[in-house]
C-alpha cells in the first residue's frame, strides 16, 4: 500500500470552498469520495511525523531527530532546533512570518558564530543548513515548546516556552534578538528590503530516542525530520519522485509541496501547487488503482483544523454509489 500524506492539503475551513472555486479536481474528488474516511484533531506535521514512528511525548525531540536526518551525529547531548525567523508587525503585534528570511549559507554561518560568541552559556549554535539551525544544550531544556509553523502569522505570546525553564529560554530569545538585530549581515539586508533573521525560535528539545518503529518498508520524503526518523528506524529513504509512479516501492510518502503557502495563506499558490499535485499525483493513482497496478492507498490531509485519513483498495472504486466529495466536505 502507498500511504501518501500531504501537510497542507486542508485549507482553513471558512474560506476552503473558496479557494478551491473553479479548480478542477476529479481525481482526487473520486478518491475521496470512494475511501473511507476518518477524522482526527489536528496535529503539527512534525509531531505527525514522530508519532508515525512511534516517537511520542508532550516535548518531542525533534531538533536531535531533524540533525540526524542532515546526516550528523546527535551523540547523546540534548539539542534544540534554534531556527532562523524573521518577525513582522501585524495588527499591532509581533507575528513570526511563514516564509523565513531567505538565508545565504555564508550569511547563516556568520549569524550562528555571533551566537556562539555571545551566548556560549547556552551551549554551542550550528547552521549545516541556512534555514535550519541548532543548539547543542549544556543542559537538557525542561520546556515545552511549538513549531514555528504552528506559530507563523499569530500571536507569539501563547506559543513562547514553557515549563520550568522558561525564563531561561525566553531570555535566550531576547538576546538572540538583539545579536541579530546590531549584526551586519542583517544591516545590509534590511538596507536592500530583503527580509532580516531577527530572531530565533528555539523548539523541539531533547536528545535523540534509542530506536523508532518502522511505519513502512520505505520512505520518500525530503524533510530532514522524516529522514533523521527513518535513519533511526533502520529503514531506507530517499527524495519523492517527481510523480507518482507505480513502480516506487510501496511505502510512506512525505509529499510537502503546499506546507509553505498553507502557512503563509497563499491562496493562489496553494491553488497551483493542488493543481501539480493533481496531475502528477492523484490523477496517476486512481489510474493505477482502476488498472489493479495499485493495490491500495492511504490518504493523510493535514490541516490547522483536522487530520483526515482516507483509505481505499482498488475494489473500492466499483462502489459507484460513493459519490465524489470535495475537500470542503472533509470539514463540513
């Protein structure tokens, strides 16, 4: 069976009928409508990830898994994600901006010294990639923290550390912020209108778990969580084709195309982006399921608002019956 889940697939519900107006998708309506359905709270994608590997846990260790998948050892330390954002004014309040400042790996390397110069009491700062940064703790973080997609156009307040170390953690960010804020490379970038790295969003903390269970022999994803996941479960992984292709081993895809423009409430580029994943995605599966050359698949639409799973065989296709549903019915 090829499970497929799609982070971003939901759009909010109040404006999903919308959005979707004039898009055709009879593809992916014939599925939905065919499969069996069940729904779910809503849950982060990263912490989706770590439970499909049986990680679990109110603080999930995802910058020790995340490091992992970028091909460096965690060794037993507690590490953080300490990613790079960039935060704005909106309605009078401090948002953090869903796309990220646009990093050159040169300018993210001068960034993450200046951290390390001014606050080795934490522990030690890498930047291996210019989005994704990290902090190697001197002392395991008693916290509990979020996303920064799960935080991206809202209040930051609400989403800021908690816990028993939360003073400390905060602190961290007020002078993360002020580094930034004074360095040149985000001088230089405020003077060309580029967006500036003024802050870091520490998240994830934790030293990486002994073993994670398998939830497919194979896994294609490009996101550095779910090849650090499936490094530890011992199983391959590798880039997700660029269509579907019934020939792929069966297993768990990671397909992230719309995460960025869900997030940012793109609408015409999520538009674009279900249009692609329609061509090159559904359409070819419900073909390759009416040619029995797919014998079964699994549909995960993540959202803010939901997690709805979709399951069908290639039998299930004769049940003319099921009508095709939207994803508007999803969350009606």
């Amino acid at each position: 069976m090829i499970h497929l889940a799609v982070p971003g697939l939901l759009w909010p519900q109040d404006s999903l009928a919308e959005v979707t107006r004039g898009l055709e998708l009879p593809a992916l309506h014939a599925l939905l409508g065919r499969g069996r359905r069940v729904r779910r709270p809503a849950v982060p994608a990263e912490r989706w990830l770590c439970t499909a590997f049986g990680i679990n846990g109110e603080e999930l260790p995802v910058g020790a898994l995340r490091l992992l998948g970028e091909d460096r050892d965690p060794g037993a330390d507690a590490w953080l994600c300490a990613d790079p954002v960039h935060l704005r004014f909106s309605r009078n309040t401090l948002v953090v901006d869903a796309a990220g400042p646009d990093l050159a790996a040169d300018e993210a390397a001068q960034l993450a010294a200046a951290l390390n110069e001014h606050l080795a009491d934490f522990g030690e700062f890498l930047a291996p990639h210019p989005r994704r940064w990290y902090l190697r703790a001197k002392a395991a973080p008693r916290i509990a923290t979020h996303p920064p997609a799960a935080v991206a156009g809202r209040t930051l307040e609400p989403f800021l550390p908690q816990g028993e170390d939360a003073r400390d953690w905060r602190r961290l960010i007020n002078e993360a912020q002020v580094i930034l804020h004074n360095h040149a490379v985000n001088a230089a970038r405020e003077a060309a209108g580029r967006p500036t790295a003024n802050s870091l969003w520490p998240w994830g903390a934790g030293a990486l778990p002994a073993a994670a269970d398998a939830p497919a022999a194979h896994v294609h994803a490009d996101h550095p969580l779910a090849l650090g996941l499936a490094k530890l479960a011992r199983i391959p992984a590798a880039p997700p084709p660029a269509r579907f292709d019934a020939a792929v081993p069966a297993g768990l895809t990671f397909l992230e195309t719309l995460s960025v423009a869900a997030q940012s409430l793109d609408a015409a580029a999520w538009r674009a982006g279900l249009a692609e994943l329609e061509a090159r995605w559904f359409a070819p599966m419900l073909a390759a399921l009416k040619a029995r050359r797919l014998h079964g698949l699994r549909l995960t639409a993540l959202g803010d608002e939901a997690t709805v799973d979709i399951t069908l065989e290639a039998g299930d296709l004769r049940r003319f019956w099921r009508r095709p549903k939207r994803l508007a019915d999803l969350l009606a």
